[in-house]
C-alpha cells in the first residue's frame, strides 16, 4: 500500500471549509490508510490551520515530556523539529517513549524545501514493520524502557526545562508522579526519567498490532558504533537517552539493525508543496524527516491524547 493517500482540491477553496463538507471522506480514507495529504486547498497561516485540523484531533496537545526542540507558534501548533537540518530523523511514531501520546498529528507546510533538496517526510505503515520484524527475529522483549538524563541547558538533547516547559521542578515531578515515570534528581540538577513501555499495542480501533516504539532512536546505537562508543565512554550509565528491554537487558542488536532496515526499506515520501496539509494516525503511520539544505517551515498540531494503560499490548512472550 502506497501512503498517503492524496485528497486534491477541485478549486482553490480553504481547507476549513471543504473539511467540514468532506469530513467522512478524509475519516475514511485516514481509517484505511493511516496518512492522508491535503493538496491544492488554500490555507492562509498557523490559525487557519488549527481550525481546519482540530475536528479530526480534538483536544489539541501540548508538546510535553518531549525529545525534540520546537517553538509554538499558535495554540497548539508548534514547529516541527528543529534538529540540525544536515540530519535525517528516521521514521518513528510520535511520543512512542512516552506513557501519553497523540492519537493524530497534522503537518501544515508554510515553506517548502527547494525541489532537490531534501527535506521530505518518509512515511512507514506500523502494521507492515509488525509483520516483517516478527516475522524475520529471534529474541523480541515484550517492552522496552526509555532512560533518559536532562540537564538545565541543552545539548546533549534538550533540557529538561524545554522538554516539560518549565522551569518548576516541583511541577515537572508532579507531572512524571501522575503519568507513572520514575524520576528522580541527581545532584547536579540532572532530571533522570524511566519508563517501561510496549514494544509493539494493538490499535485501538481496529485492533490490528503496530509495532509501536523508539528503541532505534533511543538506543545509544542511534547514529552508528562510533557514536555508541563515544557515548559509552563519555556518559556511561548516565547517557543522554538509551533505551534496554523491560527487564533491564540490553536490546539485541540484531533486533534493532533489523528494525532500522525495515523502517527504511518501507519507507514512502513526497515533495512538500506550500499549502499541503498531511494528517496521521499516529498509531498505525511513523514519520520522519529527510536532510535538507536552505528553507523549510513545518508546521504541526497533535491532538486526541491516549495513555498507555488503555491500549492492548502485543505479548510475544508467555
């Protein structure tokens, strides 16, 4: 199956309008194919946006707990990461590490990349690298843990305070107490998270299984063995992110090459094209995000939030 599936405009007519008069043709088509891309319609800016999406993610999200740099730019609405553009970002779903996630994302393109240079949006279905992983691995764990260690200050990764949006220690242990994330303090000011998390749910609504995590983006392999060792060397057991089976083991590295492989070979993309409106189900699609050079403005909003401890899982082990 080729994603997304493409919605064009048969004139230049705002989005908001013609998704209130189609809504149940775009819900059809996100419901079958997991990625729909609005092209042609006629979106004046961030707010135009908003309104346009927000039936089909409600309740729009607030980008927290998160792994990646962004700037809001409307209610709900944020840059889409702003990670060092010379970087491919390979496809993931979003929040996956995280014990909340968005239901559905919408991108909103202001600013294409010039045409060959880069910066497409690869596109993989959940249910497809379900099939190839389990199908072709030896060891799979039933969960995977996200460890990370946040400074105040950015770099390596972003700071705690950018990651939860403040500066309140005392808000942001509120915040990992009730969403079940172990942290705790060190002395240095340095925020340690955990959480334990499925390798692979069923969706919530048609019940088919999506393999569903980070580990390939997390694990300290994530950039090749140089990296690795220089992390290894350089942090030790307080690296910036890694991640490790539910039971504290190391990851095969089998598994994670295999699932690297597969999320690039299953890969689909397009050229951005200013106006495009591209929506996911988050649960069944993963994105990421080709190199470019020059401008490029990706917009995006997530909405419908959905809590770990409501979604099946996928046990690969009796």
């Amino acid at each position: 199956m080729t994603i997304p599936r493409t919605l064009t405009a048969p004139t230049s007519v705002p989005l908001a309008i013609w998704t209130g008069q189609h809504a149940s043709q775009v819900e059809q088509a996100l419901a079958a194919t997991g990625a729909v891309l609005l092209r042609g319609f006629t979106v004046s800016g961030p707010e135009e946006f908003r309104h346009a999406v927000r039936p089909f993610l409600g309740n729009l999200l607030p980008y927290v707990h998160g792994a990646s740099p962004r700037t809001p730019v409307a209610e709900g609405v944020y840059t889409s990461t702003e990670w060092d553009s010379t970087q491919d970002i390979p496809p993931h779903h979003e929040l996956a590490y995280s014990p909340l996630w968005p239901a559905r994302i919408a991108f909103y393109c202001a600013q294409p990349p010039a045409l060959g240079q880069g910066g497409q949006t690869p596109l993989v279905d959940g249910r497809t690298v379900f099939a190839r992983v389990t199908a072709a691995a030896g060891e799979i764990p039933d969960r995977v843990t996200y460890v990370r260690h946040q400074t105040s200050a950015d770099g390596p990764g972003i700071s705690w305070r950018q990651s939860f949006g403040t500066a309140d220690k005392n808000e942001i242990s509120r915040y990992c107490t009730e969403h079940g994330i172990d942290h705790a303090w060190l002395s240095d000011e340095t925020l340690r998270t955990a959480q334990s998390l499925p390798t692979a749910i069923r969706h919530p609504v048609t019940g088919e299984p999506v393999w569903f995590n980070q580990m390939h983006l997390w694990h300290a392999s994530h950039g090749g063995p140089e990296r690795e060792e220089l992390w290894r060397d350089l942090f030790g057991d307080r690296m910036p992110m890694h991640a490790r089976t539910g039971g504290d083991a190391e990851i095969p590295t089998e598994l994670l090459t295999l699932t690297r492989t597969v999320l690039r070979e299953e890969s689909h993309q397009f050229d951005w094209q200013r106006g495009d409106v591209l929506l996911l189900d988050n649960m069944l699609t993963a994105h990421g995000r080709r190199a470019f050079q020059g401008e490029r403005t990706i917009l995006v909003a997530m909405g419908g939030p959905v809590a770990a401890a409501d979604v099946k899982a996928v046990t690969f082990h009796a």
